[in-house]
C-alpha cells in the first residue's frame, strides 16, 4: 500500500531530511521523490509505501502535519487511492 506525502512552502535548509525521518520513524520507505525549488518556494511530491507502517497512518498524517506548522510548511498525506480519485478528470 502506497501514500503520497506533498510538501509547499518556502524553501529552506532540511525539509527533505525532516519530512523523511518522520516516516523512518513510522517505518515508512521512501520509494520516490520529486522536488523543485522555484525562486524561494519549496514543492515536493513524495511516493511512500505505507505497508510496514508502525502506527495508526492517521499518526502520521498528524506528525507530517504538526512539521508542516512548526516550519511554516503545507504538509500533506494521503492514501495514494484517495489522492488519484481527488485528481480523475
């Protein structure tokens, strides 16, 4: 089972390092990883596989959520299912 984990703000040192010890610490691999930075802004698409995951997903969607307000950063996760129906045409 896979997750989607997208990350928008303004760029600054360590979101890739902070965003990936989050999911080592929920025993989260990292498949994929796609990132630009645009003048100052920070995007990021992360492709996770959620199947050896050690808690609740909701734990962290919660923990990706409270990086996401310390840094000033929109973090969000998302079971990979609900994110490609959000994006069918």
């Amino acid at each position: 089972m896979r997750a989607v984990i997208t990350v928008i703000g303004k760029d600054t040192v360590g979101i890739l390092h902070k965003v990936s010890g989050i999911c080592a610490t929920h025993n989260v691999n990292v498949i994929e990883v796609t990132q630009s930075v645009l003048q100052d802004m920070f995007a990021m698409i992360m492709m996770v596989d959620i199947s050896g995951i050690t808690s609740d997903f909701s734990a962290l969607s919660d923990d990706m959520a409270a990086l996401g307000t310390a840094e000033g950063l929109a973090i969000h996760c998302m079971h990979e299912d609900i994110f490609n129906s959000m994006h069918k045409i």
